[in-house]
C-alpha cells in the first residue's frame, strides 16, 4: 500500500501516480487499488487544529494531571520551533523573524525544550 498525503485534487494524484507506475512498467498494478490518498488537515480550518489540540489533551490527560496546561503549551511549542528550524536549516535569526520573536528569545525556547539548532542544519 502507498500512501500519499496530499493537499486538494485526489483524482488527479491517482491519475499521476498510476501513469507514473504504468510507465515505469508496472501498468497492471496502476489499475489496482495500491494508493492511500490522504488529505492534509489545514490550520485555516478552526475545528480541525481544536481537533488535534483535544487529542493532545487526551492523550497527556493521565500522564501530565496538574500539569495539562504547561505540557500541551510545550508540545505544541517544540513542535512549532522544530518545524521552523528545519525550514530555516537551522538558522535561528531567520527562524524568530519568520516566528515575530525577538533572537534570544528563541534561543532561551531552544535551551529550554532541548532543541539543538545545528542538527537542523544541512
């Protein structure tokens, strides 16, 4: 099974991707059912980020009772911080700009959460 995640048209990534096999040789399988199309949760639609937040609340529930607040704020920061190092290759100037964070505010994050910005560097 493949599984492809994708942001909009599923009809048309099956249509590539099978041309895709079909060419490569494999023109039996692209007439079978092998693709898993995925569509991608956007943060432009408010219940499904209230969504993620709700199963991150779940699941730290037990784990983090008297802590719930702190911990899903961490998370979500560390999650955040990470993503934008990597699309920054590590670059922390860059990073704050893009997060409206003043440089050493994100590197006191950075300590604080145990990221190390040079593993994001390429």
């Amino acid at each position: 099974m493949i599984t492809v995640l994708i942001v909009d048209n599923e009809e048309k990534a099956k249509e590539l991707l099978s041309g895709l096999l079909h060419q490569e040789g494999y023109s039996n399988l692209a007439q079978e059912n092998i693709f898993k199309i995925v569509k991608k949760d956007t943060v432009q639609d408010p219940s499904a980020l209230k969504n993620k937040v709700i199963e991150l609340e779940d699941a730290l529930f037990r784990e983090k009772h008297g802590m719930l607040y702190k911990s899903i704020l961490e998370e979500i920061e560390k999650t955040l911080l990470e993503h934008v190092l990597e699309r920054t290759e590590g670059n922390q100037l860059k990073a704050a700009k893009i997060l409206g964070l003043n440089r050493n505010t994100i590197r006191s994050k950075l300590k604080k959460l145990g990221i190390v910005p040079r593993n994001y560097k390429c």
